[in-house]
C-alpha cells in the first residue's frame, strides 16, 4: 500500500486550490484505510501508478467512495464520477482508491449530487462541454451530433436520452437541499468554475433565477427566507440609477 | 439520518449569487425584486459579472418590472429611445467595460449602438433588428469596436460599406444573423464577398433562393454553422444537401410542421396538399427526408 499512499514519489504540496487537499487527504486516506480497497479483486493500481495509465475501461473498476462530513459513506461509479473534474483527476493520478473526503457535505445532499451524476455519467463527454464552453456569442449553442445531410433535420432531438425531464424532477427540490446541491456542486468542481448545459451547478442556478424572476422583492424574502436587510441608502442608490424609471 | 443543516440563502456566497444574478434576465436585475431582496443580492446584482449579457428585447417586460416596482413614473413623458438610453447608460456602468453581448429592442437607434460601442468597446456581440437607411453612425460604432465576433443586423445593413467595415475593423468576427424576408443571389453575394470568413450564417424566418443558399455554401469555405429554418417555400434541393453535409450544423426547417409546404419552388405550384406533393418533389425525394423519420419506412 506504500506505494499507492505515495504515487510516482511525490508529496503533494498544498496549494490553494482544493484539488491537491483533497489528492493528500485521500493519498492519506487510503495509507490507513488499506483494508477498504481490498474487497474488490481488481488489478491493483499499484504497479500502474508508476506508468502514464492506460487503465482499464472505468465500468471494470471499483466504484469510488466519497465520504461526507457525517462520516457516512457514499459509493459513486466510475463513469459517473468522471463528471466532477476533481474526481476525474484524482482517478487519473490514482489517488482515488482509498475514501475521498468530501467536506462540509452532507450526505444527503452527497446522495442527491451522485444521482445526479450517475443518471448523466453515461453520456456525459467532456469534449462536447468544452465545446460548449467555446461557442460562438452569444448563449451557447447546443451543437448536435454532426448532422449528415441524408437525414431529415426538420427536428432534431437535443435530448435523445430524456435526461431534460429527469433533470426538471430531480431539481424540484425544496429551498435548502436546492441550496445544498447547488453548494455541493461548486465544491466537486473546485477547478472547473465555468458552466455548461446540463451541469448540476447551471441546472441548480437556473432553476433558482427562474423562481426569482418577476417577484416583488417582499416575495422574494418569503420564498427564499431572507432576513430584511436592505438599507435605504440602498434602495436610494437603485433608484438614482435607475432615473430614467423613477420620475419624481 | 439527520437531516442536512439549513443555510440561509442570504450566505451564499457571492459568486454563486452573482452566478444566479446572471440568469435572471435584465429586466429583474434593472428594477425587479431580486436586487431589492437583501444587501448581499443587492452587491450580486451590481457585479459586473451578471452584466456580461444583457437582452433588453423584451422591453414590455422592463417597464412592467418598473411599474411593478411601484415607481410614479409615467411613460408618456419619456421617450422609448431616452428611456433605452437610460438602461443602456445604467448597464454600461454596471458592467465596467466586461459586458460581451448586448440584444436591442426594435426601436433602438444609431445612437444607442454608438454609445455602447464607446462605453463598452470589448462588446463581442450585439443584435440591432432596427431598419436603417443612413448608418454612417453604425460604422463608426463598428470602428471602435474591435474585438467584435459577431452581430445580429436588418437587411438594410448589408450592403458592401457597411459590411466591408466590419471586415476591416473586426479581425475576429465571424459570425452573422441577418433579419430579412427574402434573400437573393445579390445579397448572398454582399454577405460572401465583404465577410468571407464567416464561421456562423443565420438567416432565419426568411425566403431563400436556392442560388443564394448554394453562394453561401460555395464562397464561405469556412462556415460551420447555418441557420436557414423558417422560410415557407422551400428551395432545399439534393444539391444543396449534398454541400452543406460538410458542415457542423444545418438547420433547414420549415416554418411549418413537417411536410405542410404550401408551394413549390421548383414548378411554381401553389398550395401543395402534403399529402398529395407535386411530382418534381416526389423526384428530387426531399419531401421524404423532409417527412421525417415516420415516412422513412
């Protein structure tokens, strides 16, 4: 296990970002939590943690385990944890064999998140979200498959897995789980900040612009629970920017 | 399990508030309730972050968000254009030269683009649907604005000065929406021959030649992206097809549901039962992709 606590000879240095907190805490994890990886009779990364990995297609390996800050444990496949960018890298530099700790997450919002994740794991492709990401100005455009000339474009299906109507139920959440998640998903994507479709973060901030939208600002504080305290120097301040509204 | 502790929405963090400001919609961030909700929304809605696009289109919805704001204010005594003016000014301030994207309202003028051009001369892209006859204030705001990818103009802006401008002035444009009714071979020609690298091509809601469709095809080698949906008479021949298979994306939709043309471009004939296409379509076999997948069979 030595070799795994200490892949390719490297302390990890810490950083500010999270990401290398979170390579030492599981590198550290996984040193004393040896017995966790055993159950599975799969190849040991250890002698693969030297090379550059051509590791085995994910659906073979163990799942991860990420655990949150109840100490309960939570299981997350593979293919689905590929779409967290910190757990993607953590399983290239295989540092995830051992428990990935998962902070200031509960593991009931930690349950919803990899849901999430598993249901859209499979056909998430990192590539078609870079290109997202990159699209010509101004909203992003939601570039479809390569569409031959043959077939009829007079509709093409953006969702051909259903995964909209999923996501529209899954994300009918009350105000503090949608609040969690949204939290929760900012903190799995430590290093990928920007938001593309269907990602837990935009699909989170959406939805909550959406119950926004339109509402006096007394219906605002009842539906989110904000406790009142908008100043008059602020409101003053909107108003005289907003001259050209406010006629006195 | 214990249930998970409750965060008050009025600690979350800024960047995520500023993240959710940014999808409200200008005219909630302008005068709605959101900014009003609490001092930590009233800071997230002033980043200039939640500035970076702004779409005033629906300019219906901002006045309402102002009356509902339960401000005195009478709209007969200002003018559209100053009241325009007045957001533009605000947005402008808000956005501290990062603001990428702008969508105008119908009744914007000149003016208003000059003045975003100078204030925001990072602007990436606007959409400006106003019909000009005279745009030398156009091409002025388009010679400040050099980091311009794109734009969304009225037919009356294509023309070779115009665009040719543009090509000048903006290395990194490439992209073009155009408001017409009808497209023929001779503004196809303007388009290609002023824009040649042009990546993007919408044309929407617009009746198409099918030699201006078959220009466009031809002359822009580097077009990706084209968008001629909408038009009610087709001119999508094999032809055309068969040359825009090398792009990323065609979308070639009629307005109407699938199969329901009314004529025929190619034999002139009029009012086509879908059911009973005239036999030039029944040749070229469009109208069995244009079908779709149930006559596929």
């Amino acid at each position: 296990m030595d070799s795994t606590a200490d892949p390719k000879g490297k302390r990890p240095l810490y950083q500010e970002d999270g990401l290398a907190y979170a390579r030492a805490a599981a590198a550290a994890a996984s040193a004393t939590a040896a017995d966790e990886a055993e159950a599975k009779p799969k190849p040991k990364p250890s002698s693969s943690s030297e090379e550059a990995k051509p590791e085995p297609e994910a659906e073979e390996m163990p799942p991860l385990v990420l655990v949150a800050e109840d100490g309960v444990e939570v299981r997350i496949s593979r293919p689905a944890a590929r779409m967290s960018h910190m757990l993607r890298l953590l399983m290239e530099d295989s540092c995830a064999d051992g428990p990935i700790p998962a902070p200031n997450v509960h593991s009931d919002i930690l349950d919803l998140v990899v849901q999430y994740c598993e249901k859209h794991g499979p056909y998430y492709d990192p590539e078609a979200s870079e290109r997202a990401r990159n699209p010509f100005p101004p909203f992003p455009v939601e570039l479809t498959p390569t569409v031959s000339s043959i077939k009829p474009v007079t509709y093409v299906d953006p969702d051909p897995h259903g995964l909209k109507d999923w996501d529209k139920d899954f994300i009918s959440l009350d105000n503090s789980t949608l609040f969690e998640v949204i939290l929760v998903k900012r903190i799995l994507n430590l290093l990928d900040l920007s938001s593309t479709p269907q990602d837990l973060l935009d699909l989170g901030t959406t939805m909550v612009a959406d119950m926004m939208r339109g509402k006096k600002p007394e219906e605002i504080r009842e539906i989110f629970e904000i406790e009142n305290d908008y100043t008059p120097e602020q409101e003053a301040e909107l108003r005289k920017e907003n001259a050209w509204a406010f006629e006195d | 399990m214990a249930s998970p502790p409750v965060r008050p929405w009025g600690e979350l963090q800024h960047d995520l508030l500023v993240a959710i400001m940014s999808r409200v919609g200008t005219p909630d961030l302008l005068s709605g309730g959101a900014p009003r909700a609490c001092s930590a929304w009233w800071a997230a809605a002033r980043d200039p972050f939640a500035w970076r696009r702004v779409d005033i289109r629906d300019w219906t919805a901002l006045t309402s968000a102002r009356r509902a704001a339960g401000t005195r204010a009478t709209s007969t005594s200002v003018s559209v254009q100053d009241a325009l003016a007045g957001v533009l000014e605000v947005a402008a301030t808000r956005a501290d030269g990062r603001m990428e994207a702008v969508l105008l309202p119908e009744f914007a003028d000149e003016d208003h683009i000059l003045f975003l051009a100078e204030r925001s001369p990072n602007l990436q892209y606007f959409s400006f649907p106003t019909t000009c006859m005279t745009y030398d204030q156009f091409c002025k705001a388009i010679g400040k604005l050099q980091s311009l990818k794109g734009m969304a103009v009225d037919e009356s802006l294509i023309n070779y000065d115009a665009l040719q401008h543009v090509h000048q002035c903006c290395p990194d444009f490439v992209e073009l929406k155009v408001f017409a009714l009808y497209v023929d071979d001779y503004m196809a020609s303007i388009i290609c021959d002023s824009l040649p690298r042009l990546k993007k091509l919408e044309i929407p809601n617009s009746d198409m030649s099918c030699a201006a469709i078959i220009k466009f095809l031809d002359c822009l080698e580097e077009l990706e992206y084209m968008d001629i949906s909408g038009y009610e008479t087709s001119a999508i021949s094999s032809t055309v097809l068969h040359k825009a298979s090398r792009l990323k994306v065609f979308i070639w939709n009629s307005k109407f549901e699938l199969g329901e043309f009314k004529d025929c471009s190619n034999c002139g004939e009029h009012s086509i039962n879908p059911l009973e296409p005239c036999n030039c379509i029944m040749d070229h076999k469009v109208m069995d992709w244009l079908a779709g997948p149930s006559q596929a069979s």
